[in-house]
C-alpha cells in the first residue's frame, strides 16, 4: 500500500492511503478535510445527492473517477477511491 503523508502546514501529519494505480481513499480525504461525521455515512450521503453519473463518471483518459478497492490488512473492508 502507498500513502501520502502531509510533513507541514494544516495537514501536517495526516495520512491518506493511495493505490499503486493512483488512487486515494475517499474516507481519508474527508477524514482530512474535517468531515463532522463518521466518512462512510457522508460518503453514502455525497453519493445520493449527486446525480447519477457525479460520482461514477470517468476522467479524460477513460480511468472511473470512483471504485472500490480492499487494502490490504486484517479486517479490511472495500474502500471507495477516487482519482
């Protein structure tokens, strides 16, 4: 698994895991971003307020903005990341 950790500034110290095809965990970016609330259940809401296509389009080189990926671990669980 890669990460990338934030040295300084605001986010200093902060962690967000990343994919080896460049991908970054949807839940710890919002973790970062200070999300109120616990990131699966803002995550499922982002998801239902969006319309259809917002969170599942595909960027430019034909790549899906989303998916779900397992990182490794115990107890790991499918993750959403994004592009």
């Amino acid at each position: 698994m890669d990460q990338l950790t934030f040295q300084t500034g605001t986010f200093a110290g902060e962690t967000i895991r990343t994919t080896a095809d460049g991908y970054a965990s949807a839940y710890d970016i919002m973790k970062v971003a200070g999300v109120g609330r616990d990131a699966p259940t803002a995550w499922s809401e982002l998801k239902h307020r969006l319309p259809q296509n917002g969170v599942t389009s595909r960027t430019s080189n034909s790549r899906p903005l989303t998916k779900s990926f397992k990182f490794p671990g115990s107890g790991q669980r499918d993750t959403p990341v994004v592009s």
